[in-house]
C-alpha cells in the first residue's frame, strides 16, 4: 500500500493515540469498515475530516496546557503571570472545540444505530 506523507502522518498519528502500531491499526481501521457497507463514501470522508480536526486540536490543547502548567509554575514560585487569563482563555476555547468535534461524532454514531 502506498501513502502520501499527509496520509502517513495522518494514519501514524491515530495509531499513536490509540498506542497500536500503524500495521495494526490499518488492520483494525480496515476491518471496521469493511463489516460496515452502508456508510457512504461522504461519511467516511466526514469522519476523516473530524478525525483530522480532533488530533489537530489535542496538539492545540495540549500546548495550551503546557502554558498553563508553566503560569502556575511562575505564580508558585511567586511570580507574576501578567497574560494569565488569555492563557485560561485559550484553554478553554480549546477544551470546547475538542468537546464540540466529540459531540458531532457521538451525535453521527447514535444517529447511525437508530
């Protein structure tokens, strides 16, 4: 099978998630849609597009967290954090993208079991 480096990274970084190789999860990917014929190409594409979106925004929230633990680091140490609330901001903005995306997909697969 042939990848382009996007799809590679892309297929890399679900493994990652999930902690299984990427051998084992194209394996997994594969079979899962395989015993489900009714999705339509658009939908697996959707899903891609969201699965893109997700990983993309768990980068996001996790450097967003990084700044965060390094404010509370300086304000323990007794320092002054003057951009602490636009780091709280950006924190939260990501944690409701990331649980926006979460919803879109909970919401599909339940509008798929009806």
């Amino acid at each position: 099978m042939r990848l382009n480096p996007s799809e590679l990274a892309l297929i890399q970084a679900g493994a990652d998630t999930t902690g299984m190789s990427v051998a084992g999860f194209l394996a997994y990917a594969g079979l899962a849609m395989a015993r489900d014929q009714s999705r339509t190409a658009a939908a697996i594409a959707t899903e891609r597009d969201v699965l893109t979106e997700l990983f993309t925004m768990r980068r996001q929230l996790g450097w967003a967290g990084s700044n965060l633990n390094q404010a509370a680091k300086i304000l323990n140490s007794g320092g002054d954090v003057p951009h602490l609330t636009q780091v709280m901001a950006d924190v939260h903005r990501a944690a409701e993208a990331v649980r926006k995306a979460a919803d879109k997909v909970a919401n599909r697969q339940t509008d798929e079991a009806s």
